[in-house]
C-alpha cells in the first residue's frame, strides 16, 4: 500500500515544518560528513607509525655549567655509563629529537649549494654510530656508521662524509631506486649515503616532508646537549627516575631536566590535533543529537496536531502498521531531500575547506556513510512517536476536539 | 444482519465506574434506516463506536454479517471496518491537507484497490453527491455542506454494508441539513444500511425506524412511521 502521492501532496500544502527539517538535516549531513573524514585524517595522523619504538625511548637535556671539563670527552664517559645499564639497550646524544616539534632542517640536493638542482627539505640530526640502535628504526639497505666515520670536534670547519637516510628521502632524490652509494649535499658538504633507514620520522609530523630525515655522523658538543635512550620494554620508567643522580654522579657541575618519554613528546605535539578532533566529535555528537530531536519533536507535533486525523484514519480502515508506515513514508521523504541537499552542501564545503585550509578532497564514502547513518537516525527518531501516533484510537474520530 | 445482544460498556477509573452502556440489545435487518436520539451522556455515541468497531465492549455478543466482533484482533477490526462499514462525522473529518479526491481516496487505499477502480468509484462517488467538477478542491473551500457530502461520498466509495452516521447534519444550517438528509434518504433507497445518531427529533421522525437511548439502554423502540399510523388513528 503506497501512499507516497498523497504523503507528498500533503507535504506540499503545509511545508514549513517540513522545510525547516530537511534544511536541518542538509546542514547536519554536510557538516557531519566533513567533520568525520576530518576526525578520521586525525586518527591516522595520531596512529601512525613513526619507526620508534615510542614507549622504550625517552630524552632528556644536560646543561653543563662546569668549565673544568672537556665536553665532548665527558660526553663519551656518560654515553658509556648509560649504555653499560642493563636496562639500557642502546644511547647516544642527538642533535635533535624526533616527535618533538623542534630541530634543524635544511634542504639536501643532488648538487653542491650554489649550484641549482633538485634539492629535497630534510630534517637532520648530528648523532654518532649509536643512532640507529638508539632509536630502534630498521636499517634496510646498506650499512651502520663505523666509528672512525664519526666526527667528533670542536672545530666547525671540519665535515663529516657520509650519511644515513630515510628511505623517502632516497626516494625522492633518487626516484630510480639506485640512491645507495651516491653523494649528496647538504649546504656545499658532500655526504656519501652508506646507509637507509625503513622509515624515520623528523621532530615536524605536520611537515610537508615529515618522513625526510638524515643522520650525520658528526659530534660537537656544546654545553647544552639532549641525550635519547633506549631502553628494554617496561623498564623505561625506572632508569628516567635514576638518570638524573647517575648523571649528576658522573659530573655534577651541571643540570639534567627535560626527562620526557618520545610518547609524551609526541602527544605534546599534537595536543592540538587531540583537542580538535575531541571539539570535532562533539560537534557532531550534537548535531546529530538536534537533529534527531528536531525529527523526533516535529513528528510528535504532528501527531499531537493530527490526532483526530490519525483516528479518523484507523476509523475508515488504517492498520496500525498503516499508521506507522505514513510516519516513516513522511519522514523518509523530507529527509530525502534534505540528505540530497546535504551531499550537495558537504561537496562544496568539502572544496571549501580544501582550498582554504589544505585539508584533503572529501571522498563520496564519507557523504554516502553520513547520509546512510542520518536516514537511518532519523527512522529510530520518528518510530517511537509513530508508535504512539498508530495507538490512537480510532473512536476518536467521533469525539470532538 | 447486525446483532447485539446483551452489550455492556464499562468505563472505568479509580475513583467511579460507569456504565456506557448496559445490556443493549438490538437487531438490525438489511437496507433499514435508523435513527438514534436520547439526551445527551445517555451513550449514543458509545453505541455507534461500538457498531463502528471502533472501541471495544465489555461483555455481551455482537455479530455483523454473522461475524463475532468480540473476536476479532486489531488488525481484523480494522479490516472489518473498511469493508463493511462506512462512517459519517459530525465535524466531517476530511483531512486538511488532502484534495476531495484523496481524501476520497483513503479507505480504498486501505483495501488496497487497484488506481483505475478506485478512480472509477471516486468519480462516481463524487457525482452522486454532485461535486465532481470539484474534486481537486482542498475541504476548505467548500462550505460546511458540501464537505459534508464529500464525507459520505469517502463513507459510500468503499461500497459498505452500513453507514454508521454521526450527527451528520449537527453542524450544518437547516437548508444544508436538509440537503445531506435527502442524500442519506436516496442512499437509504438505494439499498445501504444506515444507522444514524442524532439529536434533532426532526431529522428522527424521516428515519423509518427510530430508537431510543437512556442512561445507556434502549428506552424506546419504535417502527416511526407504525407510531405516526396509530397517532392519527388516536387523534381521529
């Protein structure tokens, strides 16, 4: 039994509660979808696979005020007094920290700087032999620093001659795959790739090249230096808590602080990202919760405005389930046309957003998954009011209201 | 052709129990034309929800058609309702926001007729009452009279075995009263059943057969025009 003809010419002829709800769920469906494919590019982003074993690794900086001592050598007596814990399994000092958020960037090229060629942005750290076991990340082509390639200095004009690279940053400047072996530059410094490292994450993952990072076996110690640890799985914790007294038993004329886990480096980075997404599925939360309660609230009102209607319909004959059917038949078609309104509005404020705020193309399975979801939501929304609507009796029809 | 034997309506609340009705009985044979008076509160209105199926009893028997009501399941009433009876409100109850044809058109829905047959009825349905040319009219341009006429042509379109009638001229003047009196008199003729509920003893004396309810009973049972024979005899 279709009524959709007469559902529809009714909806015609008293329209404006009808209008104002699809226009809610328009508005619901464009900002729902947008905001959960925007909700879901952050869950990948926090997800994501960085190639550091983030829990077993923490820093922490030393800052030396004592000026009886020759750093770069002290340096050497505390990198061995950590490695030789049983719970450290590897640690070095690092001119930078992944995760963090800050560092040293430059752009490394196929030629020598003034010469123009292509030249990739990269993200370094100035780390000894020790690097890759210290950060755990998986060498998969070529070889380790040896330690006569370490370049430990005081003097700036002397440069190290080979590096160790992401394998993005090898594929970038070498698209063909044959980038083992070759020299690259970084600034006027020709740097020998001896090593690739699987995958590598740079201090920026919201970098345009968050992947592109280089080691460079070269150590000029300076009185503030950062030191990155290693540790067995579950043992972390313990050796923060004791670094500071075992480092201050090595040298005590300066201070250890900034003992952070890389976890926790990284939720500080992406702090933000954590509190837009949380705003983000609140907002949709409620906008989905209003909207359901728009429907919900509309058809009750219909139904309070109908009730005699309603009777007289069971009267000349509607089943209950007939009753129920116009309800759903109803709803079904406003939020038709509102969810045809609503993919229209997501595609374009998916544009919107992409050309004002970088943010990805929207694909059509978001604005398909919202409009199922909201269609569906709304039915939950009108049963329970046409329930009740299809419980009227029908004797109401001959008593006067 | 519709029977109720011994039918008692209670409604019930915490505090008082009433009685709608009690021990009704009443048989009804084909093609009569029966009009229903007593005061107000007496259950008029109870008794034609009942025969309309559209609250139930309390005890009793009731058949239509041979078919024990008391039996039936919602689903079933509503069934019965559809096929075998046709109703007629005092306030109409077109729907508002329906076209005469439409609203016409609801309880053949219902029945699931076929489109061409239900635009066949409709249209014939609509020229017995004499508004056809007006079918696309929404109910609210029309005066209260014609709506009402388009209220029997939805009662007669499902070609029922009753009209059960709800004060059917109560909020119509004299002249449209009279009007929708003479419709139902044609109809009566043409062979429906027709039960009618009124308070107008005017419109009860052209009802052949009129009863009577108080407090719930028939009070009066009168073959009207018997009645009017014996009063004229008296008076002569």
């Amino acid at each position: 039994m279709l009524e959709i003809k007469p559902i529809f010419h009714a909806l015609c002829r008293s329209k404006v509660g009808a209008i104002l709800l699809l226009i809610q769920i328009a508005i619901t469906t464009a900002i729902v979808s947008n905001a959960a494919f925007i909700i879901q590019d952050r869950v990948a982003f926090l997800n994501q696979d960085t190639g550091y074993p983030e829990h077993d690794i923490f820093k922490f900086n030393v800052m030396t005020f004592g000026q009886d001592v020759d750093i770069n050598q002290q340096i050497e007596l505390d990198e061995t007094m950590l490695r030789s814990l049983p719970e450290v399994i590897d640690a070095a000092m690092s001119s930078s920290i992944p995760l963090s958020g800050g560092g040293s960037a430059s752009d490394f090229s196929l030629k020598p700087a003034p010469q123009e060629g292509l030249s990739v942005r990269t993200a370094y750290f100035f780390i000894d032999d020790h690097g890759i076991n210290t950060y755990g990340v998986n060498l998969v082509m070529g070889r380790n620093f040896s330690e006569d390639e370490v370049l430990v200095t005081n003097n700036v004009d002397k440069r190290p001659s080979v590096t160790i690279v992401s394998q993005t940053l090898l594929n970038e400047l070498f698209p063909k795959g044959n980038g083992l072996g070759q020299t690259i530059y970084f600034g006027e410094t020709p740097l020998k790739v001896i090593g690739v490292v699987e995958k590598m994450m740079s201090p920026w993952l919201k970098d345009s090249r968050p992947d592109n990072l280089a080691f460079i076996p070269y150590i000029n110690a300076k009185s503030l230096a950062q030191f990155v640890v290693r540790t067995k799985p579950d043992q972390r914790d313990a050796v923060m808590k004791e670094v500071e007294n075992l480092m201050l038993k090595n040298y005590s004329k300066r201070v250890i602080n900034n003992i952070k886990g890389l976890d926790e480096l990284k939720n500080q980075y992406v702090a933000a990202d954590k509190l837009m997404m949380r705003m983000l599925i609140v907002l949709i939360t409620i906008l989905v919760l209003v909207t359901a309660l728009g429907i919900f609230g509309l058809t009750l009102f219909n139904i309070s405005k109908r009730t005699k209607q309603i009777g007289t319909r069971r009267a000349l004959g509607a089943r209950k389930s007939a009753i129920i059917y116009y309800f759903l038949v109803e709803n079904a078609m406003i939020c038709g046309v509102g969810l045809i309104l609503g993919c229209i509005a997501a595609l374009l404020l998916g544009q919107l957003l992409m050309q004002h705020f970088s943010i990805a193309a929207l694909p059509p399975s978001y604005i398909a998954g919202t409009a199922i979801m909201v269609f569906v939501m709304s039915l939950l929304a009108v049963f329970g009011p046409a329930k009740r609507a299809a419980n009227i009796s029908p004797s109401i029809a001959t008593r006067t209201i | 052709m519709l029977k109720m034997n011994n039918i008692s309506k209670l409604y019930q609340t915490e505090m008082v129990q009433t009685h709608a009705l009690r021990d009704f009985n009443l048989h009804v044979d084909e093609g009569e034309f029966i009009a229903v008076t007593g005061p107000s509160g007496s259950g008029k209105t109870t008794f034609l929800n009942i025969a309309g199926m559209l609250e139930p009893f309390s005890s009793g028997e009731y058949l239509l058609d041979g078919i024990d009501v008391g039996k039936l399941n919602d689903n079933q009433r509503a069934d019965c309702r559809n096929q075998k009876i046709g109703f007629i409100f005092q306030g109409f109850n077109l729907i508002p926001d329906l076209n005469l044809y439409e609203n016409i058109e609801v309880p053949l829905r219902y029945r699931g007729i076929k489109a061409s047959e239900r635009k066949r009825r409709i249209e014939q349905c609509l020229e017995q009452v004499g508004l056809a040319s007006r079918a696309k009219h929404l109910p609210q341009q029309l005066s209260g009279g014609q709506q009402q006429r388009v209220a029997i042509a939805r009662a007669l379109a499902g070609e029922p075995r009753f009209l059960l009638a709800d004060e059917p001229t109560g909020n119509l003047d004299s002249l449209m009263a009279r009007q929708v009196m003479e419709l139902l008199e044609q109809i009566n003729r043409d062979g429906a059943t027709i039960i009618m509920v009124t308070h107008d003893p005017e419109l009860a004396r052209r009802a052949p057969r009129n009863i009577q309810v108080v407090d719930g009973q028939l009070a009066d049972f009168t073959l009207y025009q018997g009645a009017q024979n014996l009063k004229n005899v008296a008076g002569a």
